[in-house]
C-alpha cells in the first residue's frame, strides 16, 4: 500500500489500515475478513521535523469491507477530530 499523507488545517493525516484477522499460521492473511484502521495526526515544527504525533483508533463495530473503505474512514475521522466534533477525543494535546 502506498503511504498517503494529506494535510488538514496545518496537521498531516496518516491513514493506518491493517488486515481485521492477524496473520495466520501459513504467513498469509485473511483480506476477506475485512480490514481495520487507525489514524495517525502529526505536526511538523519549523525544520520539517516531526514535533508531536498521536495515533486514534477508528470506532467501528464491525471491519471495514475494503481497505479503501478504511482509508477513507481513516481521514473523515481525523477532519472529524481536528475540528472538535469527537466527544471525548482531542487534538490539543499536538496542536
């Protein structure tokens, strides 16, 4: 997979989609079992150094179907997050 970064309102969304099943005893993974994902949100300071960084679990009760379905889940929830519209998350602690 690609590693796709995408800037919202000053901070850098990395989207974190993983197989739902780990792998299994063959080294193969279960895609068909869908996918989970995460979010990474950093700052980078003045030098384009990396500053602060905090990884958020998507909430979903079941697994995505596609890993692009994930992804994109991925970042309307981190847009969500650095608005403010999440209760009880927050990005204050990076901004």
């Amino acid at each position: 997979m690609n590693d796709t970064v995408r800037t919202y309102r000053g901070l850098e969304i990395h989207p974190l989609v993983y197989p739902h099943t780990p792998r299994g005893a063959t080294g193969s993974y279960d895609y068909a079992a869908g996918f989970d994902a995460a979010v990474k949100i950093c700052r980078r300071g003045d030098d384009d150094s990396q500053t602060a960084s905090r990884v958020y679990p998507i909430p979903q009760q079941t697994p995505f179907l596609s890993a692009g379905e994930a992804r994109k889940a991925s970042t309307a929830y981190a847009e969500r997050l650095i608005d403010g519209e999440v209760d009880g998350q927050s990005v204050h602690d990076i901004c």
